[in-house]
C-alpha cells in the first residue's frame, strides 16, 4: 500500500555502525540530539559497534555527528 499523502508512520531503519576506541563517550550526547534509539553493543554484544534505530533522517544525522 503507498503512502501518497504523508500521514502514515515513519519508516524506521537499522544502521550499525563501528566505533573507534575511546569515542565511545560521544555516544551520550549524540543520543541526547537525535530522535533515534542508540544501543551499544556492551557484554552482549560487540563493544565497539553501536545500533541506531529509528525514522531515517534520525538515524542519518545520528551516522553523519558519529562520522
């Protein structure tokens, strides 16, 4: 079904992106400026990857500041 006047939800998307060593402090206030989910890899997960979830351009401008 096509989306052709605007009013339906917002595609959200996944990126994982690598973090360098020691920039993980970063992570906090880029999740303070975007309106995306930041989560760390931490003892689940790889630590040096980050996941952002969330509307496109959110996640876009999350990836843009962690570059």
């Amino acid at each position: 079904m096509l989306n052709i006047d605007g009013n339906g939800p917002e595609e959200e998307i996944l990126s994982v992106l690598d973090v360098p060593p020691g920039k993980m402090g970063c992570i906090i206030a880029i999740k303070e400026s975007c309106n995306a989910e930041i989560l760390i890899g931490g003892p689940r997960g790889p630590p040096d990857k980050v996941f952002i979830i969330g509307p496109v351009q959110q996640v876009n401008k999350a990836e843009a500041i962690l570059r």
